[in-house]
C-alpha cells in the first residue's frame, strides 16, 4: 500500500507546511477530522490550519501499520506530536487513524481522527 503511505506522507507535509492546496486535493470534501474534543469537516480543519490555530512543528512518526478492506484503507501512525494550539506549545503521544477512500485507483483522506495515547 505505497500509494497511501506516499498520500499520508504529502497530507502531513502539507500540514506543516500550511500548503492548502494539497489539502484540497487529498482529503475527501465530505472528510471528518477528530481531534481532542472537537470534529471537523475538511473546509473548518484548513481553515484552522490557515488561520495558524494549530501549527505542525514536528512529527515524530514511530510506527505505522496498514489494513486495506476492499476500497478502505486505514493506517495508523503511532506520532510524538508538537504542535503550536491556539498560540501554546503542547506536545501529546498520539495513535492516528487515517482512513482512505479508493476511487479508480486515487486514494483520498476520509477520516482522520486523533487518540491521545500514554508512553
């Protein structure tokens, strides 16, 4: 599944690089974002992004595992997040489950949803 470990690659990349554009192309319009306490359609998550409410400073990815289920794919990454969150920087051990749609072979972002996990 290297078609959606390079679709995640460039999602994240475009996360710290705030390169909107990417997004859209990428992330399904009808995707679902679920962070710590809030859930956001696509159009809010980049709106956020360009806003700088939440800014991508580093990403430690630590361990990833794929499950494809006919045209669903779901990764999980297990990341060391530090982001800047409403001007404060936070650091927070996540698992995040990214969920793929396939559609003639194109491979767009449908969910990505964000589980605080302990070390």
């Amino acid at each position: 599944m290297e078609k959606v470990l390079e679709v995640s690659n460039r999602i994240w990349d475009a996360f710290q690089k705030e390169n909107v554009d990417v997004l859209v192309d990428l992330v399904h319009q009808h995707a679902r974002f679920v962070h710590m306490g809030v859930t956001l359609s696509r159009d809010e998550e980049i709106n956020i992004i360009n806003e700088r409410g939440i800014v991508y400073k580093e990403i430690d990815f630590q361990k990833s595992t794929i499950h494809e289920m006919e045209s669903t794919v779901v990764l999980l990454n297990k990341i060391k997040l530090i982001a800047i969150v409403d001007g404060k920087e936070v650091t927070n051990p996540f698992v995040v489950t990214e969920v793929y749609t396939k559609k003639r072979d194109i491979f767009k972002l449908a969910s990505m949803s964000y589980t605080k996990i302990n070390y």
